[in-house]
C-alpha cells in the first residue's frame, strides 16, 4: 500500500529482457535507504518487488502481465521514474490510498503553466470512467492527485511546483501513455452495490 507521494525521481539504469518478462535495474538514493531485497517500492505507480538493493540502486522483475497492463514495458535505460516506499504504521497519510496496481493506461493530452504551477490534461479509457468523479482521487503514475476538472474523455489535475519538480511530469509529451488507478474505495462501494443488487433481485 501507498500514499501516492512521490519520493524520489529515479532513473533507469539497464533493461533486460527474460522471455517475456524483464528485469529493470534503477538509479536511486532516498528509496534505498531503508530499503531491503522483498521491498515494495512503486515504480509510475506499479507496485514491485525491491531485489538486489545497493545504497545507489535495486532491481525489480517485471511479469508479462504487468508490461502489458502498465507503461512500464516502454521503459528505457536513462527514463525518469517516480519512485514511493510501501506505508507503515506510522506513515502519514499525506495522499490517498493508492494499491500499486494499474487499472488503465491513460494518454498525457497538454500541460498548461499558470506562474509556477500546470494544468495537466489527462485523457482516459471508457472503462474506468465510472471512478472518476470531480474532486475526487485518482492516482497517474502513482502520484496522488485531485481532480479538478473532469469531461468524457478526459480530466485535468493541477500541479505545483514541487510536483512538477519530483516527478516525471515535467518530462512527458503530449500523446505518451501514463498509468491510472482509480480509487480503490470506489471499487469497493461498487461491488457491494453489485452484490445488494443481486440479493434484492435473486434470478429464479
């Protein structure tokens, strides 16, 4: 589990390829502080295994599905990645509650500059459109976010400074995919609505 407040910006050091799976290594310092081999630590909001962990970098493998689902499969050596250690008990809870997994990969659309602070426009697929709902929480790659403006096919969020800062914002372009998850309370709420629905209605 996470918060959704990025860490650390690190940087891909290699990419190797497994079969269909693959095994990253990334350039980092904060997150390896405390960090031991079995680990979680959020890479763009996907939730891995830490191994190999050195004062300066750690390894993560990363299954098929996980490629397929995520951005992570367009990962280069030298790409920008935000980088958040699991919770403890004594974390503050400074974002939302954010699960590591992706539910969609959304499309950066624009950022706007306003002074020192952006308007990021995020474009999303119809399947999690049910999620989002103005000033509500939603998670792109892996940073906590509220949304402040939201239409059919796509919502705005607006960053400050220090996030646009720490995080790899400031270096995505118009058209690059990022990843979404969605807050995971509303995925809940749904399923017990499902459930309700289905006792009050039981199939003869």
């Amino acid at each position: 589990m996470f918060t959704g407040i990025i860490e650390e910006l690190g940087r891909v050091s290699s990419v190797e390829q497994r079969g269909e799976d693959a095994r990253i290594v990334i350039a980092a310092q904060i997150v390896t502080e405390d960090s031991h081999d079995g680990d979680s630590i959020a890479v763009n909001g996907v939730c891995l295994t830490a191994l190999d962990v050195q004062k300066d970098s750690f390894a993560a493998d990363v299954s098929r599905e996980t490629l397929h689902r995520s951005t992570l499969g367009r990962l280069q050596p030298g790409s920008p990645v935000n980088l958040e250690r699991s919770v403890t008990p004594a974390t503050r809870l400074g974002g939302h509650l954010v699960q590591g997994h992706v539910d969609a990969r959304g499309k950066f659309l624009s950022a706007e500059a306003h002074g020192g602070s952006w308007t990021v426009r995020i474009a999303y697929p119809p399947e999690v459109a049910r999620y989002l709902v103005f000033k509500g929480s939603v998670a792109v790659e892996g940073i906590s976010l509220t949304i402040a403006e939201l239409t059919d096919e796509h919502f705005a969020i607006a960053i400050i400074p220090k996030t646009w800062e720490v995080t790899n914002f400031s270096h995505l372009q118009p058209g690059e995919e990022v990843n979404l998850e969605v807050d995971v309370i509303a995925k809940y709420v749904e399923r017990i609505m499902l459930f309700q629905r289905s006792e009050a209605n039981p199939t003869q």
